[in-house]
C-alpha cells in the first residue's frame, strides 16, 4: 500500500509541484490550501507524512505542527516545514514546531523526493527530539516544571540575535542555532531571562528616536526592516535602492500609508490599475498625465476631474502599494535608508494605514511562487513560443480567463517583457499563468535561445 502525504500550502503552484514530484514517486497524496484544512485532513484520514508551509492563512505550519502534538492519535505524525526562509531561524522554528525537518524552497524534485523517502524510511520514535510517550530531560537547574512557553520564546530570540555571531568568531563546528537554543533554556533559568529583557527593554527606551537606520539589504533583510519599523510605531521615509529603482515606504505610527516608485517597470504606475479595472481609457489616463495642473499628483488630478472617485483611487493605491513592497521584498541586493518624521504630500492625501503582518504574509507568499517560477522563467528577456500541437488537443473553455489572456499574447517573438506588458497584467500574476502553462507544455522558451543555451554560447 502507497504511503499517503497530506501536502499543505496556499500557493496552488507549489501544490501542483509537489504533488506531481510525490505521486510519480509512488505516493497518495491529498492537497490543502491553508492551516485549518491541514488538521481537518489529518483528522479525516492519518497521514504518514505532512508536508506544511510556513507562512499560511489560518494557521501557519508552526502553528499546525504544535496543535498536531496535542491531537490523540495524530501527535507523533512526522512533519516536515517547507519555508523560503534561509536565515539562522530556520533550525528554531523546527524546534520550536516539533517538526523533524524542514526543506527551503525552491526545491527541485530530487530533493523533495530525498527528505520524503527519508523521513518516512525512519523509525517512528526517531521522528522527534523526545517521543510523545517521554518526558523532556529534566532542567539542569532542578525547577520541577517545564519551560514556558515565554521562556522559550525569550531564548529564540536570543539565539536569533547572538547565533550568527558566534559562528562567526568560533568556526563551524559550534553548536547549531537548535542547540544553542535547548542549551539556553536549561542555563538561563525564567527569572535570569525576565531580568535580562527588562535592561535590554530600559536601553531600547533610552535610544533617539531618530536613530540611525541603514545598511544593505545583502546582510539585513527588509522583512526585519520593516518588522522593526512597525513594532517600534515609527513615523517616516524608508528608501529602499536597487541600482536606478527607488521605492519610498512612508510609515505613520508603524503603518504603511504609500508606497511610491520611480524607475521601475511600467506595470507598477498608478494608471496601469484604473486602466485595468476598466475605469480609465489608455487614451483619457494618457491626456490627464500629459497635464500637469497645480502640481497636484495624478491620482488627486483625476478625482477632482470626476474620471475617477475617492474609492477608485483608494482601491488603485492600495493595490499599487502593496505590489510595490512585493517587489522590493524580491531584491536580493540593495540599500535602504530610514528617514525619521520625513513625510510626502501623496501619503498625507493617502493615508491608507495599511498593516504590516498582511503586507509581509502575501509579500513572502509571492516570494516562494517566484522562486519556483524563476526555475521556468530565468529572465524577461526570455522569447516564448507555442507548442501548437499540444494547445491544439486542449480545451481552451477549460482555462481560466487569465490563462485564455497569456496564451493569446505568446505569438512566437514576444519576450517574457513583452507578454506582461502585452496583457497588462502585472509582472507575477502573467508569469504564475506563463509557468502553469509552462509546466503542462503548452508553452515553450524559443528555440533560437534555447540551442545557444545548450550549445554553452549567448546572444
């Protein structure tokens, strides 16, 4: 009988990957879009294996992991975390799930297939650190009760801060960020650990307010920028650089009011989504942005005309914003530069008050679907081809309409560029279509690139 795995994430490409990859190696596989739906499949049916993201909605797969140790008959089902994380948090996020392993996304299938095959190849009381039928080590100290869960989360945190660090001065053979932790939690007893936080709490409060804030995004990853930004409420500009690209985050009392671009790709103007939904011509957004007036920007231009109503423009701004800050959460190189109290007239018309934790959910979302589409798509640059024979055995009133859009842009000379442009669609959504239909075959790269490409030469 098949071993059966319950694979868990919100991005339907990933499920689509992955249970190709586990079904052609001979698994059963059930596939769930979110937390919730993960427990209820376990409930329907024990898995061997569960495979779970990260970062979800209605319940990350940290969350899922720890609820799973609680459930009768289901708390010593192995759970492996997919994630696209690869900082020093990775080995306490298995400890602190109970997970016994995680895999970094993108993946390719040999290694998917690898932590499978091994994970279900192990003997069930291997599966955890300390079996559900064993009691933890006791504490070095000699307290009689379990760590709380404060107390383990005050040693992550620390291990998060200090772990690279201390690799970096002691060499590679020191302990894992997983061991540090375990170790922290035994030696620094709960009240050593409360009376630590509130000094590092008083020095926090005593630094400016217009403490400096900048560097690389090489070594210091936005998602941490501007997690610090709004725990700490702060008012102000952050500019983020890549080359000639700019994105400018303004922030009022930790939350997001505008984001603004300049040199970036056209798909991310401010008229690109009024034309989209329809509320805006080409032709009438082209005369209003050929039309400077008072100096007032075009959004506030086009709602004082009645071309487009407060809502609209809201709607549009939320939108732009929000694929502003997926984009920059893509750069892998870069600087960012944080100016305290420095406001734009734009963001004080705007206000749109956006959180963060939503921005940060959908934005690392997108950043696990790039990571597989990029392994299709490896530039825009890229000329796209139909494979005729295939698209003429498929039932077009089968695709969504999206797909319908992409399929009809690919004429054999336009470029990945090209297409995106062509369906004014933005960049991920055209290229999550042009991957699907990359995937099923229906879409090919052009065959001119494609023998440079094999021949070891470029253009």
């Amino acid at each position: 009988m098949s071993r059966f795995v319950i694979v868990a994430d919100d991005s339907r490409t990933v499920r689509k990957v992955v249970e190709r990859t586990l079904t052609r190696a001979g698994y059963r596989v059930r596939l769930v879009s979110d937390g919730e739906e993960a427990l209820a499949a376990c409930r329907d049916e024990r898995p061997d294996l569960l495979l779970v993201d990260v970062v979800m909605p209605r319940a990350g797969g940290v969350d899922v992991a720890q609820r799973l140790r609680e459930m009768d008959g289901l708390r010593d089902v192995p759970v492996v975390l997919m994630t696209a994380r690869e900082d020093g948090k990775l080995d306490h996020l298995v400890l602190e799930s109970g997970a016994v392993d995680a895999i970094t996304k993108p993946f390719g299938p040999e290694a998917l297939r690898a932590v499978t095959a091994r994970i279900l190849e192990r003997a069930p009381d291997s599966m955890r650190p300390y079996a559900a039928s064993q009691p933890p080590p006791p504490p070095a100290r000699g307290d009689s009760h379990r760590p709380s869960n404060a107390h383990h989360e005050a040693a992550g945190h620390l291990v998060t801060a200090l772990g690279k660090l201390v690799r970096r001065f002691t060499g590679t053979s020191t302990p894992t960020d997983a061991q540090l932790h375990a170790e922290l939690v035994r030696e620094i007893s709960p009240t050593a650990m409360q009376s630590l936080a509130s000094r590092l709490l008083h020095a926090a409060q005593e630094l400016p307010d217009n403490l400096a804030l900048q560097g690389s995004i090489d070594h210091e990853p936005l998602v941490g920028v501007l997690q610090l930004l709004e725990q700490q409420r702060r008012s102000g500009v952050l500019l983020v650089r890549q080359e000639s690209r700019r994105i400018a985050v303004c922030f009022r009392d930790g939350c997001i009011d505008l984001a603004l671009g300049q040199g970036g790709e056209r798909e991310f103007l401010l008229g690109r989504y009024f034309v989209e939904r329809g509320w805006v011509t080409p032709e009438l957004l082209d005369e209003h942005a050929a039309t400077n007036g008072d100096g007032e920007w075009l959004g506030a231009r086009l709602v004082a005309a009645a071309v487009v109503t407060r809502e609209q423009l809201r709607d549009a701004l939320v939108t732009q914003t929000s694929e502003l800050l997926y984009e920059a959460l893509r750069w892998k190189r870069g600087t960012f530069h944080w100016s305290h109290g420095a406001e734009r007239p734009e963001a004080n018309d705007a206000r749109l008050r956006l959180p963060m934790v939503q921005i940060l959910m959908e934005g690392l979302r997108r950043l696990d679907e790039w990571r597989l589409i990029e392994e299709q798509i490896r530039d825009f640059d890229m000329r796209l081809e139909l494979r005729r024979d295939a698209v003429a055995m498929l039932a077009t009133d089968s695709m969504t309409p999206e797909e319908r859009t992409v399929l009809a842009a690919v004429d054999g000379q336009r470029t990945v560029r090209d297409v995106v442009e062509q369906t004014s669609m933005s960049s991920f959504d055209a290229c999550n279509v042009l991957f699907r239909l990359m995937t099923a075959g229906l879409v090919t790269e052009g065959r001119d690139r494609a023998a440079r490409n094999a021949d070891g030469t470029s253009a």
